[in-house]
C-alpha cells in the first residue's frame, strides 16, 4: 500500500501511522524512529561548528566527519525503514488494473526479487566491509579516513549499510512468506 493521497480520508483525520506488516517490521520502525534523531545531531554539531569557526575563529577537526558520518548511518536505516512501513517508491499503473489475484502474483514477484536484490546487495556490503575492517594478512584493523582527526568512521559507515542490508533481508524474507500464504481475495499487504 502506498501512502495516503490528499484526498484519502485515513490523510485527513491525521492517521499517519505507517501500515507496517509483523512484529520484526513494527521493530525496525521503532528502532528508525530512534535513528532518525542522528539528522538532529548531525545539525546540532553543524550549528556548533559554525559558531566555533566564526564567532570564535576556533575551527574544529572533528565535526564535518562526525556529520557525513551520522547522516550516512540515518541514510542507510532509511531502507529497511521505508521496506518496514511500506512506503517506498513505486509504479502502480499496472499493478491498481490488475485484479485481486495478478495483484496477488505481483506481490509475490516483487517480494522475491526485493529478496533476491537485497541477499546479492547483502554479499556486495559483507566484502566491502570485511576489506574496511581486516588488513591483507586478514587480522582485524578498521579502516580509517586517513585526516588529521582520523576515525575509523568509514568501516564503521560499512558495518552499518552490511547491518541495513541484512536487516532488509529478513524483512523482505518475512515479507516473501506472507505473501505465498495470502488470498489472492484478501487485500495486497495485511496488518498483522
């Protein structure tokens, strides 16, 4: 189910609770809702950082990647967030045509290729971080931003997308199995 349009009653009355479909995507909500601070954070150091630099000509080394960081870590929850409450980006010109059971067979083909997408993304993340966070003899060595300050934010950014991915890969597992047990005359995305 896509979000609600202007003229949607459930948008009017102010129902903007997001149609999530089990327990494990009513998880990742919560959690995302937490995460969703990090943007907060990221421009309350921002604001200080500015205030450092020209009300006080005290530049700091640490902020713009604290930042980048924290908005890459928000960024990369966003998936399973959006995957969780069902409001990512879609055509639905053939799927609203199609009766209840195409749109059945529909939901099957795009929970599986979500599936299948996100195990090979998933793979891709593994060997982009395990390279961030062992050396070539294979002992654990994060890599680091190479700047003064030096943190070793870019393995940590690694882990983070590797955690989404696999994250989204349950999600669209759990969703994959839902929708081979479901009607083709129920409605296209059940609340649990």
């Amino acid at each position: 189910m896509s979000s609600p349009l202007p003229d949607d009653p459930a948008a009017i009355e102010g129902d903007s609770a997001p149609p999530v479909r089990g327990a494990f995507d009513r998880g990742v909500v919560m959690a995302a809702s937490g995460a969703a601070w990090l943007v907060f954070i990221a421009m309350a150091i921002s604001v200080y950082e500015v205030i450092m630099r020209y009300a006080f000509n005290s530049p700091t080394s640490w902020v713009h990647e604290s930042v980048v960081m924290l908005v890459a870590v928000g960024f990369a929850l966003g998936g399973p967030a959006a995957l969780a409450s069902d409001r990512h980006i879609r055509v639905k010109v053939l799927y609203d045509a199609a009766g209840p059971r195409c749109r059945l067979w529909l939901d099957r083909f795009n929970d599986l290729v979500t599936f299948g997408f996100c195990l090979a993304m998933s793979y891709a993340a593994f060997t982009m971080f395990w390279s961030a966070s062992h050396n070539p003899l294979g002992e654990w060595q994060l890599e680091r931003s190479g700047t003064s300050w030096n943190p070793p934010f870019p393995a940590l950014v690694k882990g983070m997308i590797l955690l989404a991915l696999a994250i989204m890969c349950v999600q669209s597992c759990l969703h994959l199995i839902r929708s081979l047990r479901r009607r083709p005359d129920t409605t296209s995305h059940e609340i649990d």
